[in-house]
C-alpha cells in the first residue's frame, strides 16, 4: 500500500460510502440486540432513509457545515443515524461517553464551542446539571421517544423530513470530528480529524486487520463516545457493507459467548479485559463458535494464555493491534502473519512507523524507544484543537510520538514496554492523572495526591492514589477510602476513580516542587510484584 493510496477524492463525505450499499432493500445494515433478547434488524436503505431525514432537521434547525455538535449516546441504531447524519451534514461531531459528568461536558461545549447538544433518550441529567452559562449552546436535542422539558426530541423533528439530502458538499481536507483524549497535566485534548480520515481509515483497518467482508455479520464491543467505536462499529462495518452486531447489555462472559454462539457471529472485536474474562471460564468448551473468522483485540497486549485458550478450545487466533484516537490502526498481527505471541504485530504495510531514540533516529533491535509516527500519514490527526504549543510538543523532528515506548526485534515485530508519560490504561480505557487529582483535592480532607498506573492481571492497569491528608491525625480507614473514591465518581467520569488509595505522609517531588510520579510508578510496580 502507497500513502497515496490514503488520499481521498477532492470531495468526499463518509456518508455516501453508506448509502452505496443501501440499493438492496433487504440488506441488513444493524442487527440490534436488546438486554431481554428482543432483536430488530434494519437495512442499509432504511438506515440511508432516516440518516438524510435527521440531516435535514439538523439542517433546518439551522446548524451548519463546520459547526459542532456534542453526542452522548448508547449502543442503539440512533447511534448510527446520529452520527451519519452529523457527518452528511457536514457537522463537527464530539464523541462523549454518557459516563462523563457534568464537569467533564461543560469543558468541551465551552472548548469547542458547540452549538449542539443530541443525547439519546434519557441521557439528559449531565447536561441539566450545568449551571453555568454556556453562550455557544443553541440546542439540546434527544434521539429515541424520551421527552423532557427544555430539550428538542430530533427523532420527532426529522419524522416528516425528506428522504434525501443534498444540501452539504464537504471537501476532504475539512474538520469532521473532535474527540477528546486524556492529558497528563492539563484539560483533555481536542484531536482534530479531517474526513479525509475516514477514507483512509477504511482502507487499513477493516480491510488489512479486522478482515471484514462483506456481508459479515461483525460484533465490536465499543460504546459510542470512544474513538474505537468510530473505528470498527461505525466506520469499518458499514463502510465495508457488513452487518453490525450492536447489544445494548451489560458484560459477562457467559453473556457475550452465548451471543456469539446464538447469532454466528463472524467478526469479533473486544478488549482484552474481555477476553481474559472469557478465557477464564471453567466451562469455555461448552460454547462452539464455527462461525467466528476473526478476531481482533486493542488498547494493550494480549495475554499469551489467552490467545492459547482460544486456540485450543475455537481454533481462532486472537490477533493484536495498536492505534490511538490521534490516528488509526498503525501496528498489527495482519490475517497469514506468523504470530508472535504478545507482540503487538508490525507496523501496517505502507506505513512508516518506527521505535525511535531522543535524538529522532530509529534503535536498534531489541532497544527501547518512543513509538512514532512520520508526519505525512494521512490518517494522523491535524493538530490539537486551539493548542498550538500541545501540538508542537507532540512531535520529535518529522516524527508524531504516540506516547508509547516499545522495541522492535530482528524481523521487524513490535513490543509494547509501556507509557513515555503518565496515562493510564485500563480495560482500554485512557485517564490522565490529572483529571482524578483534581477531583480528589476537592475533596475537604485531601491536601495534595499524586495518581499512577498499578499493575492488574485483568485490567491492564488500574488507578492508585497516592494521598495527603490535611492532617495525619485523621483515621485512615477504608470507609474514608470508600468516601474519596465515591467523591470522584461524582465529579468525573466514574471508570477514572481510583481502585487503590494509598495514605502517604508526602509526595516525592524535584527541586522545583513538581511530583515525581515516575518514581511513584516504580514503587508500585515494585510493590505488586512482591505481593504475588
């Protein structure tokens, strides 16, 4: 694969990619799955119908090509609807997890000045939370049948709109969508992707990776306001022309393989977190799984015992990859690849991707280094929204850093050694310390903590909290553990609390006063692994 080959056409729109394969009335484009087994498929032509007729209440609610558009949503077909007809609209949309507060909305309407709000259904308390005023907001939608006082309902706006659209022409070179990813220091970052992204996107990871065909029936267990739902749900499913397994129930082990069982699924995208819980069943063998082709895992390395069990008892080989919200699958076990159990795969044909040292040259085999990424790849994000100095600093010469640090092996294999900063990663997830520090400090007891990674058999990582009490004197016991983590959860997004609290007298710190967390970190790694 050429890079040119990643160059959309002057004008494109992901949208229309959808709308290719709605001339067949019966082919399935969603296969919703409700938690009490009800189930409803919806064609691609239904699906092209109701993107264009809420395309046209957008537009006639006066929302414009380039404005922003904020969507918290579930995994439910309005989904889907919603964001196409952002896109065909030309509207910028924000991806948001309906996990985040209050506090983590009203940084990025006020950030990215949006002018809309669209939830799904009852996701509507945040929202009504914010207190302060917002000048950008004009409007605060709900997709479903819920209705509220305050709020628009757009799925009864866009019931008597027309079945097509014409109204936007977006050229490829054009902001699409602002994700937010975590910082270390500071507020979450806005990643400014083109539509150029989305065609280029289609042409790598779906096609070179998840191996989707069309007319398979693909299950990626991402929720909407993730990048990775954008990914493998949304863009590499429909744009492929496959059948998108979407269930809107909690997660179990035996749930998710019944599923997979039951409804022969062909595709399988899922965090390791949730394979490792598969793969620990005493019973796995009971599940029979012939329809299953691929299967794919992201965020962090797979545990090599997994990928046995899943060998021995499906006969499927659960292959890595790596990207970020900043680009796109980069690094991966392609289909035919000889395995090489825990590395992340080799960078994507035609990509350049390299393990590079402080002075921006590659290492040597079997040297530890910053992943990164050159600069002209056309999946890489544009910039760091209204953050000149964040973008900057992102790169080292004419390379992109990921943030990650791997090595590489004599035949070109790479293997993920871990953060360069202070993220954390956990069941795929990313938290920067600084969002939970904050909420800590507000806390009345608290005077100052620092947040790292600790190691976890099942989740990657979790959040440990190292904290300082006001004063030493106060009982260190774990109901005033459970009051903090309580705390965060209603101040942030409840996945970032931290799962471990440690009650310190101080902080190590440099000369300067800044915390030291890399010495934090290796204190913890170092305690997890006397403690096994």
């Amino acid at each position: 694969m050429h890079l040119k080959d990643l160059i959309a056409p002057e004008y494109y729109n992901f949208a229309n990619e959808v709308e290719k394969y709605a001339k067949d009335p019966e082919k399935i484009a969603i296969k919703f799955v409700s938690e009490n087994g009800d189930v409803k498929n919806i064609s691609y032509r239904t699906l092209a119908e109701e993107v264009n007729r809420y395309a046209n209440a957008l537009y006639h609610l006066g929302l414009r090509k380039g404005d922003r558009v904020l969507l918290i949503t579930q995994k439910v077909p309005e989904s889907y609807v919603v964001y196409l007809a952002c896109i065909k609209a030309g509207l910028v949309f924000i991806p948001c997890s309906e996990m985040l507060r209050a506090n983590d909305l009203v940084y990025r309407i006020n950030h990215s000045e949006a002018k809309a709000v669209i939830v799904y259904n009852g996701l509507t308390n945040e929202i009504d939370k914010i207190a302060e005023p917002i000048p950008s907001l004009k409007h605060k939608l709900i997709a479903g049948d819920f209705t509220k006082e305050g709020w628009e309902n757009l799925t009864d706006l866009a019931k008597n709109e027309d079945t097509t659209f014409n109204k936007v022409r977006t050229h490829r070179d054009e902001m699409a969508m602002l994700p937010y990813t975590s910082g270390t220091t500071a507020n979450p970052k806005a990643v400014v992707h083109t539509h150029n992204w989305f065609y280029a996107h289609l042409q790598v990871a779906p096609k070179l990776w998840l191996d989707i065909q069309e007319d398979d029936l693909v299950w990626a267990t991402a929720a909407p306001g993730w990048q990775k739902w954008v990914w493998s749900p949304f863009v590499s499913t429909l744009g492929m022309g496959a059948t998108a397994f979407v269930y809107n129930g909690k997660f179990s082990p035996e749930k998710y393989l019944q599923l997979l069982q039951d409804f022969e699924i062909n595709v399988l995208c899922a965090t390791p977190t949730e394979y490792r819980f598969m793969a620990k069943l005493e019973n796995l063998d009971q599940y029979k799984l012939p329809a299953l082709r691929s299967a794919v895992s992201a965020g962090e390395p797979l545990n090599a015992q997994v990928i046995d069990t899943f060998q021995q008892c499906f006969g499927i080989t659960v292959r890595d990859g790596y990207g970020q919200t900043e680009n796109t699958l980069v690094v991966g076990t392609l289909p035919g690849m000889p395995l090489k159990k825990g590395s992340m795969g080799k960078p994507v044909p035609g990509y350049r991707v390299e393990v590079i040292n402080q002075d921006g040259e590659p290492c040597q085999p079997g040297e530890v280094g910053d992943i990164a990424l050159h600069k002209d790849t056309p999946t890489l994000f544009k910039e760091y929204y209204k953050d000149e100095e964040r973008t900057k600093k992102a790169y080292r010469g004419d390379w992109y850093l990921t943030g990650d640090q791997a090595r590489k092996d004599e035949d070109g294999y790479f293997w993920y050694e871990g953060r360069s900063d202070d993220i954390i990663i956990s069941s795929e997830y990313t938290i920067g310390p600084f969002e939970v520090e904050d909420a800590l400090t507000k806390h009345p007891l608290v005077r100052e903590c620092a947040v790292v990674a600790s190691p976890d058999p099942d989740r990657g990582a979790v959040v440990k909290a190292f904290v300082v009490l006001v004063d030493n004197n106060i009982s260190k016991n774990e109901k005033l553990v459970k009051e903090l983590q309580e705390h965060v959860k209603q101040i942030t997004a409840p996945y970032k609390y931290p799962r471990k609290i440690e009650f310190v007298e101080e902080l190590p710190k440099t000369i300067s006063g800044k915390i030291r967390r890399v010495e934090l970190r290796e204190k913890e790694l170092r305690q997890v692994k006397i403690n096994k």
